[in-house]
C-alpha cells in the first residue's frame, strides 16, 4: 500500500524502531502460537480459547498499567472462564500442546497490548494501518531468522509432502490466499478502531466474528462437537461480549470522574 501510494507512509526513526522492538516480539509469539495451536487441535476449539484473552488482560492491566478494574469487570470474566472449560471437557480433538499454545498466543496478545500503551502512546499521528504494517515487519525480523534456525532443516522434504498430495500450484495458491486474508483479517481490525466507530459496535462485530469462525470451521472441517461443546462455546462467547459492556462501562465511569475532578 506503501508503494502503490494507497497509504501515506509513517516516518520511522531509530526511536520509534526501538520502541516497536517489544510490541513486534509478542505480536510474533501471540500470532506464531496460535498458528501451531491450529495445527494441533480444531481451528473452533482453539478461537475458543482465544475467546479467554481478556482474563490476561485484566490481570495483567493492574499490576503493569495501574488500571485495576471493578468488581463487575471481574464477573463478567466468569462466563468467559467457565465456557472454556465446559467446552475443552468434551472437546474430541484436545491436546494440551493446543491448548497450552492458545493460552501462549493470549497471553502474546495482552502483552503486546500493555507494551503498545506504555510505548507507543507518543506516536498519536501513527494511525491503525501504519501501526499494523510497522509490528508485521518487526515481526518478520524475528520470524526470518528463527525459521532459519528452528524448521530449514525440514522445509525440502515438507515441501516434497506436500507437493506430492495436492501439486505445488495448489499449494502455492493456498499460501499465497492464506497470508493474504491472514493479514486483512488482523489489518482491518486496526483500520475499524480508526473509523470512529463505538466500542460497544466495535465489541459486538468482534463477538460476531468468534461466531462466525467458530461455525464456519465446524461446517468446513467437520469437527465433530458435543452439546457441551457448543454449550460451552456459546458461554464463552457470550462472557467476551458481556466483558466488552462492562470495560465499557468502567471506561465512562472513569472518564466521568476524570472530568469531576477537573471542575473541582
């Protein structure tokens, strides 16, 4: 977008660098995690368990930002943990390799959240879409070289599998997509929070996604799910969006006492 001159390229210095350094390390392992948890367990157990990334956010916002939430935040965290757990009882494709990645790729996420407060809050006319492709390319800095090291020794004979069981044009068609809408997929979620578009708005589109991944990847793959699964699933789901109401609420409620306080 850059280089077509869609997108007004961001002004980079070697401050600006340093600081996307941290945010573009866990963007990495919250991505990269979460793409082995795929391989590991079905794609709607794992977006269920991603489903528990505000319980991280909320532990871990007190104790590195100062901003400790309210009881009701607290509760509305219940749901969120107990639809996991029912949906992870039942779950036929369970391993706690893909579990355990879900977990790392949440607690990746958060981090990098808390980092990007605490780091970047300087850079106000750096806007969703610059931010997103400035934390891609740090993390394709660090992507490159632990390939190298960790998988180069198996890409021949991977690449040769896969060749043999669907032709190198197929797999390179589905590589090629697959990064394609990866990368929308996450870059439009910045460009929405840039809209101007309501938190509440945006918390409920978000909730509907978790839907539409989680029903979508059950029909194409054909997972089988228990009632308890999708009883679960649908907790979950529901404790994130009801989670999304009451950060709502503490965030005007602080904003209230903010402007209170101003006036006195």
């Amino acid at each position: 977008m850059w280089t077509l001159g869609l997108q007004k390229a961001p002004r980079v210095d070697g401050k600006l660098f340093l600081a996307l350094l941290p945010v573009g390390l866990f963007h990495t392992i919250g991505h990269v995690s979460a793409c082995v948890s795929f391989s590991q367990v079905a794609v709607s157990f794992t977006h269920i368990i991603k489903s528990a990334e505000p319980v991280f956010s909320v532990l871990f916002s007190g104790p590195f930002l100062g901003d400790w939430y309210p009881w009701y935040v607290w509760a509305a965290l219940l749901p969120i943990v107990g639809g996991c757990s029912l949906s992870a009882m039942k779950e036929v494709s369970f391993a706690w390799s893909g579990f355990n990645n879900a977990m790392i790729s949440n607690i990746g996420m958060v981090v990098r959240n808390i980092l990007s407060k605490k780091s970047l809050t300087e850079y106000k006319d750096l806007d969703g879409i610059n931010l997103f492709g400035l934390i891609s390319i740090v993390s394709l800095i660090y992507c490159i070289p632990a390939a190298i090291y960790m998988e180069s020794s198996q890409w021949k004979a991977a690449y040769a599998a896969v060749c043999s069981k669907m032709g190198a044009a197929a797999f390179a068609r589905l590589l090629i997509l697959g990064g394609i809408f990866y990368h929308l997929y996450n870059q439009l979620s910045y460009m929405v929070l840039d809209q101007g578009i309501s938190p509440v708005s945006f918390s409920v589109g978000n909730t509907m996604k978790r839907v539409a991944v989680v029903v979508s990847s059950v029909a194409f793959f054909k997972n089988p799910v228990s009632p308890l699964n999708w009883a679960g699933s649908s907790i979950a789901i529901l404790g994130t969006y009801l989670y999304s109401l009451a950060t709502d609420r503490y965030s005007k409620e602080k904003k209230a006492r903010a402007a209170a306080k101003k006036k006195d």
